[in-house]
C-alpha cells in the first residue's frame, strides 16, 4: 500500500516523485555538472535535483568568479601539507575544469576574462615576500607539466595600492567570469536537457535499500535508484564528516568612477581576494581572522571580518577615494585537512562530489562529470 504524502498532490507526487532513477542533492556548479553528465549517458533517465534554497544555497552563485587556481603564496603553502605531485594534480585538475566549464557554457555566456591574477604582498611581510619571489622558478618548473611554459612573473605595482611591497607577482594565465551569468546558463542548459529542479527542499538524510535509495526531505520521504550527493559545505548534514564548512564574507562598493583597476587580486596566502566588477570593488575573505567562528554553514557577517575588508579597502586598494558599501553577502565553502576533493560512492547507490576547497570555480564542472561517472551503467536504466 502506497504510504501517504499528506504535503504533496496526487499530481505532485506522480509528476515529480515518483519512478525516479536519479536524484541529486545540491543545484550549485557540481550537482547540474552530474546531471548534465547523466543525461548524456542516460537519455532517456528520470533525473532530479534538489535544492535547499530558492537560488544555490552554498557558494555556486555566492563567490567572487576568479577563474583562478592558486596564487604563488597558496601553492606553497599547500606544499606544506601536500607532496609536490598533489599539488601538481591539484593544478592540473582546477585548469581543466575551467575548461570543461567554459566549453559546456561559452565564454560569451559567462563573460568570460581573461584578464591576468596579481598577488599582493603587505609592507609587514617582508619574508612572505621574498620567500614567494625567489621560489617563481621553482614553482614554473613544478607547473611545466600542465602549462608548458612559465606563467608567473614580476610586475611592479601601477594599481597604486598603498601599504603593500613595491612589486605583484603576475600570472597571465588567470581571468574572471559573471557568477550569476553562469549560473543561469547552467540552469538553463539543465532544464533544456528535461531534468527536473526543485528549489527549497532540504534533503535530511537517507536510507539505502536493496535496490534504491529512501531519500527524506520536507517532512516526507521517496525513492531514487541511485542518489548523488553535491552539496559540499553542507555536506555534514548527510553524515560526510570529512567536510568542514567554511563561510566566506564579501563586500561589493557602489560605483566608482574611473576605477583603474583591472584583472583578480589576492593577498595574504588567497585568503582575501578582490576584483573590478561593472566599476565596483568586489572585495571578499579575510575567514583567517577567526577561523573557528567562520568554520559554519550559517548565512551572515561578522563584525571582525567586514571591519577587516573595510580597511583593506580603505587603507590598500583605493585609500584616496571615499566610497559606500552597497552589498554584503557570504557563501559557504567546503573544506577538510586536504585540499584533494571527496569524490567516490559511499555505497552502492549513493555517490558524492565534495569538499571542493573554496576552488568550485575552477573544479566543480569537473568533480560534477567525475560524480556522474562513478556510477556503473545499470541494466534497468538506458
């Protein structure tokens, strides 16, 4: 006998619910990626996605759209905590993910730039300084095998910031791209492809069977035959341990009038970060500051972070110009004790793609098509 779904039609249940082959939770670039991949090698699959808020909920449609893959002094901190060849993968796995997404979109339709990455260094580190300076060969050979030639170098400072060492580092092979454009043009491939999307539902754990999944979510429960799981920051709340979320703050200036600036910017090991969007300083970061309190999935700012981008805005990036602050958002990373994503099945039916380390951008085409390929074709599904 068919159980009761006191919160849903008939037709509700039928139309969407029911018979489904795949079900994915998380709407950002990693989930549509996986299901864009399965309806290609599923043509004829029931697919569904689930996602917990009105628009993507964790970072997709939340960051900065740096086409990026690590400034000079990220690398070699991951060189820390990595072997030289994790690092190397790592690189390698960001640039070919940007090009899986700029070939699945156009850069026409994400606005695609390829406008360079600077790196800034603060007159008070000195010895970051130096020590990223004289490891640029180093890190060109160590990179040779993806890029085929070098692609950091030394530039002075003609941006004007204040407070920072004479000379950025530079790499040309950086750009930026419209976050938002790029999540339309996501969505609006996927529902192209007949995949169903629906929005608000918080998905609150599952149940593997025999042959499918239970899977619970706004007060009631269905079946899938198999479930990817793409929601990276919230992962935890599915029982994947491994994933700490990690909330990023950002800013965005109202207008600026003829605002020089041009290309993506980082400081402080990547962990504050800005860029020129329509003649706005777009500025965001600045999690090291209080890394317990910012290890949540909780939407909102801080008082200790939006003081810090407010004086680096102020006292660095434009600190003769008087400007308003017109937005104030965050976005929840996942992120763990290493950088390499979580992407393997936990079971026989259920997948995930997580912990994509504050490099979605970059990765999370990528990680959403590898998420689909773990699953075997099934003989009940063509």
């Amino acid at each position: 006998m068919q159980e009761a779904h006191s919160n849903l039609s008939y037709w509700e249940y039928k139309s969407w619910l029911s018979d489904v082959d795949f079900t994915i939770v998380g709407s950002g670039i990693t989930g549509l990626s996986c299901a864009l991949q399965l309806r290609k090698r599923f043509p004829k699959a029931k697919i569904l996605v689930l996602e917990r808020g009105s628009l993507p909920q964790g970072a997709s449609t939340k960051n900065a759209g740096f086409a990026c893959f690590g400034s000079v002094s990220e690398l070699l901190s991951d060189l820390d905590h990595h072997s030289e060849d994790e690092v190397l993968k790592l690189v390698k796995m960001r640039v070919e993910g940007l090009k899986v997404l700029r070939e699945t979109l156009g850069d026409r339709a994400i606005d695609f730039q390829k406008c360079g990455g600077y790196e800034l260094f603060l007159n008070t580190n000195l010895e970051l300084y130096e020590n990223c300076f004289s490891q640029i060969e180093y890190l060109d050979e160590l990179l040779a095998p993806v890029f085929k030639k070098p692609v950091f170098s030394n530039v002075p400072n003609r941006f004007q910031f204040k407070n920072v060492q004479d000379n950025l580092l530079f790499n040309a092979e950086e750009g930026a791209i419209d976050t938002g454009k790029m999540m339309q043009g996501l969505l609006q491939k996927t529902l192209q492809q007949n995949i169903l999307i629906l929005n608000n539902w918080t998905v609150t754990g599952f149940e593997t069977l025999s042959n499918s999944v239970e899977v619970r979510a706004n007060s009631i429960s269905f079946k899938t035959k198999k479930l990817f799981i793409a929601t990276n920051g919230f992962a935890t709340h599915l029982g994947i341990t491994q994933v700490q979320p990690a909330r990023n703050q950002v800013l965005v200036t109202k207008p600026i009038p003829d605002l020089k600036i041009k290309g993506t910017f980082h400081l402080d090991e990547g962990y504050t970060y800005f860029r020129n969007i329509d003649n706005r300083i777009l500025l965001g970061g600045g999690r090291n500051l209080d890394l317990t309190g910012e290890q949540t999935d909780a939407l909102g700012t801080s008082a200790i972070i939006q003081a810090h981008l407010e004086k680096t805005l102020s006292q660095i990036i434009i600190p003769q110009t008087s400007v308003e602050i017109d937005y104030r958002w965050s976005g929840i990373l996942g992120v763990g004790a290493q950088k390499k994503p979580i992407l393997k099945p936990l079971s026989e039916h259920v997948f995930c793609g997580v912990r994509l380390g504050g490099m979605g951008v970059a990765i999370g085409s990528q990680i959403g098509k590898e998420l689909a390929d773990l699953l075997n074709p099934p003989k009940s599904i063509k």
